[in-house]
C-alpha cells in the first residue's frame, strides 16, 4: 500500500510540475533502479548494497558523499534538460564512498 502512496505522490508531482514548466528528477525511481541493477559510473561500480555497495552510507539510510554527488548529477541533468542550461556533472570520483579502516 506505501507503494500506491509513493506513486500517487510522484504522478501528482510530475503533472504539477510539467504544468508550470519545472524541471522534476524522480528520486524514488533512481534508486530503485539502482537496487535493481546497479551503477556504472565513470569506471566505478556502484549498487545499494549496504557498506560495499559506495551509495549508501554506515547507518544505511543516508548517502555516502559520492552518493549524494550522484543524486546532485540527477538534478544537474534534469535542469539541463528542461531549461536548456549547461550545468557541469560533479566528477563522482572526486567523492569518497564508504571509507573502509
């Protein structure tokens, strides 16, 4: 049932923002997408597998620095798209994932 709540809330954002014109990246999508097939970028393999997985930090909840330069690129990207703007990516590798001892 949560999940019929989390698509009902993402149809009635992206229509609101498709009527005024905004730039929308899905969160929800992305990263489910990620848990089901992973991420390759830059070279670099990622998933949403907890402490390996380079995404998801030690309390499995939050991004890890290179996760959240990820989600930023997502942004970056759905700006560029919908205003025609060239907004730089963030190079991913220049932020740390899970920091092993």
């Amino acid at each position: 049932m949560t999940l019929d709540y989390v698509n009902a809330y993402n149809t009635t954002i992206k229509s609101v923002a498709a009527s005024k014109g905004l730039a929308v990246f899905d969160a929800f999508t992305f990263l489910n997408d990620i848990k089901q097939h992973g991420l390759l970028i830059n070279g670099v393999s990622l998933n949403s597998n907890y402490i390996s997985g380079g995404i998801f930090s030690l309390d499995g909840v939050h991004l890890t620095p290179r996760g959240y330069a990820i989600v930023a690129n997502q942004f970056i990207s759905a700006i560029n798209k919908q205003y025609n703007s060239n907004i730089p990516a963030a190079d991913i590798t220049a932020y740390g994932g899970v920091k092993f001892p």
